[in-house]
C-alpha cells in the first residue's frame, strides 16, 4: 500500500481571504490536486483536481469566484506518463463536489465517482454543483454510506477496505455531504486529507476559521464546520493533516513516476 501526490495546478488568492487574520500581502497558491491511494484490493483517486477543460470550467463560475490559475499535467496524462494499470482504478473518492475537486473527472470516462448521498444530492441542486454536474456525465455514481461506529472524534464511518487503511468521516459543514479521508499506512504513517474544511493549514495551527464573509459564501453549516475543525485540531501532531489547497502539506508524499507505477502491477 503507498500514497501519490498527482499536482494539477495552483490559483492565487489572499491569505486575508483564506483564513481569518491573514495578510492582503501575503499572496497564497492554491493546490488543485489529487491523491492516489494504492491498495491490493484496487485503488482509489482522493479527488481529481484540474482537468484538460479547466479553462471552460471556470467560465461556469461567477466572476467573483474566478482566481488567476496555472495548469500543470491533469491526472489522466500522470497516471498515462506513469505507465500506470488503469484496470486496478476502483474511483474518484470526492472530498466534495466542488469545481478545483472535480474538474478532472472530464478526462476520465467512465470512472466510478465515489459519494455519499448527502454530496450527491447537494451536486445535484445547488448552483455550486454546476462543473460537477457537466464533468460527472457518463460516470457511474458509487454512493456509500457510513456506518454508525466512532472512529476517531467523529461519530461514524465508511472502512473502504474493511482494514482501516481508509477510513471516511463525514464532516458536512463545508458542502452538505463534504467528507474527511484517513489514510494509514503499513509504516504507520498516518493522513488525513480534510479537503476544504479549512483551505490552509493556518486554519488548524492557529485555530481559526476562514473569514467571516468568505464563510457565508463558501459553507453551507458554519457550526458544524466549527465542530469538525476543532476536531481535527486536537488531532494535529498525530498525522499529517492535508487542507486539499495547502501546496506545502503534500510535502513528503510521492510524485507518482514510472518506477511507482509498475510497483502496483
């Protein structure tokens, strides 16, 4: 079992916008990425960043969402760069639904999207749900449940193995459906990838939220987030905490390169 960073691009924006007390000055890029989690039962993709179509998908959006942007290589081409064995994909686990999570399900047909009902119907009638709803097209939709077992501070559980290699939380504050991923290793290591439930990781050192505006803009249950963040802050130091926007936290986890790819065969 092992664990791939796949970089798809960065967008800019203000540290003052993504975390209460941060600087105007302070110019943050913004990861749009996804990870590969092998395992002997089949893989999954945590999310799947920008896709070859990012420039359409975020014409979709309103004009205040628009964020300068940098495009590197999208999934399909690392995982195809890579000499990576397609037929051991199981899915896309989403974190959310959200248009820098899903944009590059456009350049993989016919991969299962794996969510749970809260996030499906949330990408299904919401204006947020917009790039989703085109990109997802054709895709069979895996939905999960969780079953009602504590697992860490959080009340239940979906065991994706059955191991406990990957474990996901519901943490619904960000999107109604919005889930917490946990990866453990076989060393140990462990990970949790919190997707957008704060979109740095000042959010947990310094325990605080995003700004209030960008708050109600961007969070569909402000206390529940509040609940959840407080949660995985009394987990840090424990594991390696990844916001899916904080470039810096995917520090120390792999790019996937041929020599990775052909030790999945």
């Amino acid at each position: 079992m092992a664990i791939y960073h796949l970089p798809t691009g960065t967008y800019g924006t203000r540290a003052a916008l993504a975390v209460r007390g941060g600087s105007f000055r302070d110019k943050r890029h913004f990861a749009a990425s996804a990870v590969l989690v092998r395992h002997p039962k089949g893989d999954l993709l945590i999310d799947a960043g920008f896709g070859a179509g990012v420039a359409a998908h975020v014409a979709m959006l309103p004009r205040f969402m628009r964020a300068p942007y940098e495009v590197g290589r999208t999934v399909h081409e690392q995982l195809d760069d890579s000499g990576y064995d397609r037929s051991r994909l199981l899915g896309v686990l989403l974190t959310h639904s959200h248009w820098d999570h899903t944009s590059g399900l456009d350049d993989l047909p016919g991969t299962p999207i794996w969510m749970n009902r809260d996030e499906r119907q949330y990408a299904a009638a919401t204006p947020d749900g917009k790039v989703f709803r085109q990109v997802s097209r054709g895709h069979p939709i895996h939905e999960y449940g969780f079953a009602d077992e504590p697992y860490l501070a959080f009340g239940s559980r979906h065991d994706v193995y059955g191991d406990g290699a990957v474990v996901v939380v519901p943490a619904g504050g960000h999107t109604t459906g919005s889930v917490i991923v946990f990866v453990t290793l076989p060393s140990s290591l462990r990970y949790a990838f919190i997707g957008d439930l704060t979109w740095q990781i000042d959010g947990i050192r310094r325990r605080v939220e995003r700004p209030w505006l960008l708050s109600r803009l961007a969070d569909s249950d402000r206390g529940r987030l509040r609940q959840d963040l407080l949660r995985m802050i009394a987990l840090d130091g424990l594991m390696q905490i990844v916001p899916a926007h904080d470039l810096g936290c995917y520090d120390g986890i792999p790019l996937l390169t041929p020599e990775a790819a052909a030790r999945s065969h």
